[in-house]
C-alpha cells in the first residue's frame, strides 16, 4: 500500500482558516452549537473551532453507524446523540467527508426535527460523484474525485487517522 499526498498540512490549514472566515461571515447571530460526527471529523473540528474564535459557541458531539445492506439506499442510526439542546439555535455540523450524502441526509433530517434556527454543513472533503442522495454541503473545504484519502481524521481500519495530511491510498495488485 502507498500514500500519496493531496493536502499537505499548511494548505490544510490555510483552507480551514478560509472556512472558518465564510462562517463568521454568515453567522446571523444568536445561538451556534456546533455539532461534531465523531470519530472523523475531530481533528478538522478542533482546527475549526479554534479558526472560529472569537465567535461565542458551543461544541457537542454525535456517533452514527451506518449499515451497507444489499439495498441501494444504505440504513444509518444515530449510536449517540447530542447532550445539548438545538431548538431555536444555528446548528453547524462539521463532518470529514461527504459520499454518498447519505450519513449527512439523516443527521440533518434528525437535527431538523429539534426545532433549530437553522441548520448548516461543513465538511473538509466533498466527492460529489459518489452520491446515492441529493445532498449539498454548505460549506466544503476540498471537492475531490471517487478516491480514498486518509488522514487528517480520516482511517483505514482505524489507522492514520493522526496523519497531519490528507493522502490518496493506492492499493498495489
Ligand atoms: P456517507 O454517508 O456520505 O458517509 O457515504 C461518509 C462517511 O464515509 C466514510 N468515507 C471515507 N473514509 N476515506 C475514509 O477514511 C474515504 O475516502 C472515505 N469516503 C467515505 C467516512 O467515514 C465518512 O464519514
Ligand atoms: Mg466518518
């Protein structure tokens, strides 16, 4: 197995400090809980987060699972849910990637039904071409083609997910 790298640290955080200026910039204001989708999006979260100061908000976290069924649709289940409560606050949900759009479908359908303000997404990795639902991100970092990246939060198997970068896996045959 080889890693190759798409995005070297400072470009990372160069993006994430572009991010973090599109989202104070359109903060309406009033409450912002900021919903992290564990476990890949820590490291992204804890960069953002800090990108975001001062901006006052508070930081809660979910853990979904998803389930590959011979159905095209896939099923995902909320595993834990968030402590805080959302109704009538700004809900920013800061996730790793978004591929099939189905894991961020759920998580805003579920979090839409709390009452919130509003209800936005930001994610590090888009891939745009791997969709099995319609699904937009408000915010993305990075639109990549149908590859697998690690690092930066993302795993394989568990691992890499320390990597300080973002790496293509190119599986040898
Ligand atoms: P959806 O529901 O949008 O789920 O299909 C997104 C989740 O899929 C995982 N994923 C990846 N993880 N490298 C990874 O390490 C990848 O290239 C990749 N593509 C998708 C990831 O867990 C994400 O939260
Ligand atoms: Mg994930």
């Amino acid at each position: 197995m080889k890693l190759t790298t798409l995005y070297a640290p400072d470009v990372l955080a160069a993006r994430v400090r572009e991010l973090a200026k599109s989202i104070r910039a359109s903060h309406p204001g009033g409450r912002l809980v900021v919903v992290v989708v564990l476990r890949g999006a820590f490291v992204f979260a804890a960069d953002l987060v800090r990108a975001l100061w001062p901006l006052d908000l508070v930081v809660d976290f979910v853990a979904l699972a998803s389930y590959e069924g011979t159905e095209t649709t896939g099923r995902v289940q909320l595993v834990t849910d968030l402590r805080e409560d959302v109704a009538g606050a700004h809900v920013l949900v800061v996730e790793d990637i978004c591929d099939t759009g189905l894991t961020l479908s759920f998580l805003v359908e579920s979090l839409r039904a709390r009452g919130p303000a509003s209800v936005r997404t930001c994610v590090m990795l888009d891939k745009p071409s791997r969709r099995k639902v319609a699904f937009r991100t408000d915010f993305t970092g990075f639109t990549i083609p149908d590859r697998f990246v690690v690092g930066y939060g993302l795993d394989l198997d568990g691992a890499y997910r320390n990597l300080p970068e973002i790496a293509e896996v190119h599986t040898e045959t």
